[in-house]
C-alpha cells in the first residue's frame, strides 16, 4: 500500500501534540484554508509516494517520541494508508493524534458511506478537528491554530457516543515570559 507524503517523517516535533512526537505530514487537502501553515501540501498530486511499509520501519526505529501524529494536507483523504500507520503506531505502544479540517461530526457521517474512515477513527487518541479560521487564530489555543478546533479525546468520545474534549492541564503560561511551559 502506497501513501502521498508532503516531506519525509519529522521527528523531534513538540508543537503538534503532547510530548515529544514524529509527524508524518500527507499530501493532499481539499479545505485550502486562508491562511493555513502548510499550502504546500494541498495539491493531490505533489510530494511522492512511500511504501506504508518503509514508513513503519522508520516509525519503529523512533527512541525518544511518545507518539505519531498525522496531518497534512488532510489525513483523512488517505484513509487506508493512515488507518494502517495507526494500528502499526499503537502496536508498537505509540499513541495517536490526528489533524483534520473535517469536523467530527463530518467524518462520522463519510463514514456511512466508507467504513474505513470509523476504523481510522477508532484508531486515533486524540483528533484535532476542523477547519483553520484565521479570525479565530490564537496563540492561547493549544496545539491547534484557531479556537474553532477541538482536541476530542477519542477514546472517550467512542464510549460515549458524544464528543468528549481533551481534559489537558499540564501546561501552564509562564506569566513572566508569556510561553506555555
């Protein structure tokens, strides 16, 4: 199985999740959001295409990472590839976060349509949904670009049925600096 990549996998990334993570940034994005941080990887047929199969191997060599985190362009428009890097990451006890300009809400209704989508769902910890405003962009939103993004945690969410946010009190404003600590 083959998957669109904007770049090769980023490791040592401690703005796109808690801790310390590699993120693997896909190619391809149909929101093209004003303003977004990452235009380039918009474009369907840009960056290359890896073997899922080299990207665990390089996913299972990672010594300081916590966890993987998607994004892109827009994980979700891959699916398959995705859903199988998930499952690889939490076998090898990696946690999950995924970036999307899908609302939970939309993805559960693909998902109707196209069961994978549950599946990938169902192997993500944490989803950062929805679209990037830049009127709502805020540098007091953690680990997402505007304030209309929630961090779900998914685990809960799945349990209940309902959308349950991310309780997330380990970082504190360092009042004399103005950075989150």
């Amino acid at each position: 199985m083959l998957i669109r990549l904007a770049s090769k996998l980023q490791r040592n990334s401690i703005v796109d999740g808690e801790g310390i993570r590699a993120v693997v940034w896909t190619q391809g994005c149909p929101h093209n959001c004003p303003g977004c941080h990452n235009p380039e990887t918009h474009d369907f047929d840009g960056g290359f295409l890896v073997d899922v199969e080299e990207l665990k191997e390089e996913i299972n060599s990672l010594d300081s990472e916590v966890g993987v985190t998607l994004s892109g362009g827009d994980p979700f428009v891959q699916p398959e590839a995705c859903l199988e890097i998930a499952k690889y990451c939490h076998k090898i006890d990696l946690n999950v976060w995924c970036y999307t300009g899908y609302t939970y809400e939309q993805l559960v209704k693909m998902g109707k349509d196209n069961p994978v989508i549950n599946e990938f769902l169902n192997e993500i910890d944490v989803l950062v949904d929805g679209r990037f405003v830049q009127k709502l962009k805020s540098l007091e939103a953690k680990f997402r670009g505007s304030k209309n993004q929630r961090l779900i945690d998914m685990k809960e969410t799945l349990k209940s049925d309902e959308v349950v946010l991310l309780k997330y009190d380990s970082i504190k404003k360092n009042k004399k600096t103005d950075i989150y600590i």
